[in-house]
C-alpha cells in the first residue's frame, strides 16, 4: 500500500523567503508541480510510490490537482483538514509535511509521522 504524504501547503510555501506573498496561488501552483516526483520517489525513510496530497487554504484556494498530486481546498483551517485525512486512513503510514510545532502535535498523536519542509524543496534524484 502507498504511503499517504500529506504537504502543508501554507507552511511548506512560506518556509522560503522566495517572495511567494506577491503571488501566493502561483508560489502554491510551483509547490504542487515540484511535488511530482514525490509521488513515484517517496521522501527519506518512506520509499515510493506515494499518494501526495497538498491542502491548501486561503489565496491558494483553486490550485488544481495533477494525476501525481491530489490538491485539497481545507473548508476552514487547513490544519483542521490535514488532522482529519490523517484520522481518515489509520491503516496507512501516514507523513505530514509541514514545520508547524502545534500541528505536528496533533498528528503525531495520531500515529502519523513528520518531516520538514526542506524534505519536499529538492526534488529525490536531485538532494546531495
């Protein structure tokens, strides 16, 4: 079974000071193309193939998704929804990304794993 990587769009975006705040839907829309390779690759420590799903909230909000990359619209906050795909599939190693400390708490707490921003920037064939 693929592992389900969930990509905190807000926190991943805002983790490099590219000047993504003058156009945050496109700096989403560069996210979700560099998150492809993920999807076949896998992060560190959780080999592929990968389900790769992006949340988005806000500006971002109408992002489309990529055969490789499901993008999902969070209704309200964008924590909330990642916690709920995370409470929706127990039976799967589950890998939020994201840097936020109190939702990585959250997560955790429901046995799914982290890793940082920095794991999703480079794509896997690229990292040194």
């Amino acid at each position: 079974m693929r592992i389900l990587m969930i990509v905190d769009a807000a926190n991943v975006v805002g983790s490099v000071p590219d000047g993504w705040w003058r156009d945050r839907f496109g700096a989403t829309e560069r996210l979700r193309d560099g998150l492809v390779p993920f999807a076949r690759d896998g992060i560190p420590g959780h080999p592929g193939p990968a389900e790769v799903v992006l949340v988005v909230e806000g500006r971002a909000r109408g992002v489309e998704s990529l055969p490789e990359v499901r993008v999902e619209s969070a209704p309200g906050s964008g924590d909330d929804h990642i916690v709920e795909l995370v409470r929706a599939a127990p039976d799967r190693t589950r890998v939020v990304v994201t840097a936020d400390r109190g939702l990585r708490e959250r997560v955790e707490a429901l046995g799914a794993a982290c890793a940082g921003p920095r794991t999703v920037r480079q794509p896997p064939g690229e990292r040194t």
